[in-house]
C-alpha cells in the first residue's frame, strides 16, 4: 500500500470512530471531486459521509480556512499537512479557534501536486516541511531526513531584481488581476469580516477593477499577511490568472524572519510577530 493510501484509509478509520463516538460533530478533510485529481474539500457530517473520504496528491487545499466558521465550541475534527498545521496554530494564537475544540488529524506527507499543473508544490508554493507541527493523531509515518532545501530559494530571482525591475514585475502581474478575490477566500488567515476591501464608510480602496485599485488590494493584503503568512501557496493555486502572488508573501515572511527570529504558525505558545512588541525588536521595517 502507497503512503497515500496509507493516509486515507487512517483517515477514514479516525473519522469514523470520531463521529461514532460523537467526539466530533464534524471531519473537515477531502472528498471525491470530478476525477481524481481534482478532490474537494470536504465536510463529514455522519457515519455515511466518511466513505466519501479521499487522501491523494493532489489534496492541496488547506481545511483550517474553514474553522473560523464554525461557532466556539463546535468539535471539529480537521486533516492537516504541515503548512495547513501552521495556520491552525497561528489561528489559536490569535484567538480565533480554541486548541480545546479541535481533534488534529496530521498528515505527513510531500510530493504533493497542484491540481491545475501537475507541478510539485513542495519547494515552489508552500514552506516545504513534511510533518504536521501540531496533530493530536498522525495519519501515517513521520517522515526523517526529508531536505527539500529552503522555502525562500525561489525568490533567488526577485531578489536579484532592482528596485524598478521589481515594480515593473509586480505592476505587470497586477494588471492581469480581474478582483475575484480567489486568493483571499482561500487564504486561512484572511478572515476579517467586514475585508477593508467590502467597507463602504469609510472606502478603502477603488471596488472597480482599476490599477490603483488593484495595488491598493494587494499591497494592504501582502502587508495584513506580514508575519501571519504561513506559506501553504493556496492564494497562489486559486488565483484563476496565476498571479504568483506567494512570492511576495515569502519575501515578507523571510523578512519577518530575519527580524523577529519568528516563522508563523510554528508554536502555539508564540505571539504574533507584529502585536508582540518588544525593546529589542528591530525597527528596519520603519526606515
Ligand atoms: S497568504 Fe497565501 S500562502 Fe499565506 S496563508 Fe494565506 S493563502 Fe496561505
Ligand atoms: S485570485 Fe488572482 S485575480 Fe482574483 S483577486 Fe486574487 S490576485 Fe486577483
């Protein structure tokens, strides 16, 4: 039996016995979508439901985006790898889902595929670690000695850009934007209600579709994300114009690093890069 399989069989097995034994009132995992490789998340409700339940390499999306949703209190089983493990920690961190509510299923795992491409995602979109930082179950192997090498390689040719260079490459990306808001609907850490981008009184930013517009979105989300960012790609991977949106957030997330010595989403006993001032921090990112 592949790892895979391994996982989705254990995943099927822990979410029956967690709603049999009315542990949880809910599984968030992923289910059968149109073939293969295109599953959907998934919301297991009850015993039939759990049949439904798949685990491959293409089960990209991250479930904790959901968990906001659900009121405080509600037990939520939820399936996550490790990037999706990082945004349920950061998620407790700020108070937004209770450690107490949740059953954490891990999954180690790499190798995983985006949907639209085929592409391993591993390196490119997401932060490139193999375990769950946080499970309460691990649904396979843990897995030793993985070196996929760094999450911010990929930035080597941004990095390498000037100041104008850079700007021409991210105004060019921004005009193919069509406002779909995608990238923050998928995002698990984009959770404000109302998003400044809905406000009215005051307004924000320009609605219609504009270039301005469209900086003046992207530049608030990219900065709202610093710190927060948890690297699991799925803002990119929704975006139907392929804006490779997750090279601005790893830059923010490698500069946030260096700063605060703090990766996102990585402890729940850390606070939040950006509301934990300290007299040491460093204040480059005023200059
Ligand atoms: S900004 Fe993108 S990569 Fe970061 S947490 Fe949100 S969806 Fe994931
Ligand atoms: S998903 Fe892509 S096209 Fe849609 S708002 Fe986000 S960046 Fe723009």
């Amino acid at each position: 039996m592949t790892a895979m399989k391994k996982i989705e069989e254990n995943l099927r097995k822990e979410a029956k016995r967690l709603l049999e034994g009315g542990e949880v009132s809910v599984v968030l995992a992923y289910g059968r979508g149109y073939d293969e490789n295109h599953p959907m998340p998934f919301a297991a409700r009850t015993v039939e439901d759990v049949d439904s339940l798949v685990f491959n390499e293409y089960c990209t999306f991250n479930l904790a985006r959901y968990l906001p949703k659900y009121p405080p209190k509600t037990k939520i089983a939820v399936a996550v790898k490790a990037a999706d493990s990082r945004a349920v920690v950061q998620l407790i961190q700020e108070e937004k889902v209770r450690r107490e509510d949740l059953v954490i299923l891990g999954i180690p795992v790499t190798g995983m595929k985006d949907q639209k491409t085929g592409e391993v995602i591993d390196n490119k979109t997401t932060c490139n670690m193999a375990n769950p930082v946080l499970y309460d179950i691990l649904l396979g192997d843990e897995i030793h000695g993985f070196k996929g090498g760094s999450p911010y390689d990929v930035l080597a040719e941004l990095e390498g850009m000037d100041h104008d260079a850079r700007m021409a490459f991210w105004k060019k990306e921004f005009e193919k934007c069509i406002r779909c808001f995608a990238c923050r609907k998928a995002c698990p850490m984009c959770y404000c209600d109302p998003c400044f981008m809905d406000a009215s009184r005051p307004r924000w930013a320009d609605k219609s579709p504009t270039p301005d517009g469209h900086l003046m979105y992207h530049l608030t989300r990219f900065y709202h994300l610093a710190g927060r960012c948890i690297d699991c790609g799925e803002c990119s991977r929704a975006c139907p114009v392929d804006i490779p949106l997750y090279l601005f957030h790893k830059k923010l997330a490698k500069e946030c690093e260096d700063m605060f010595q703090q990766a996102a989403g990585m402890k729940i006993e850390d606070k939040p890069a950006m509301v934990n001032y300290g007299n040491q921090d460093s204040d480059e990112m005023l200059k």
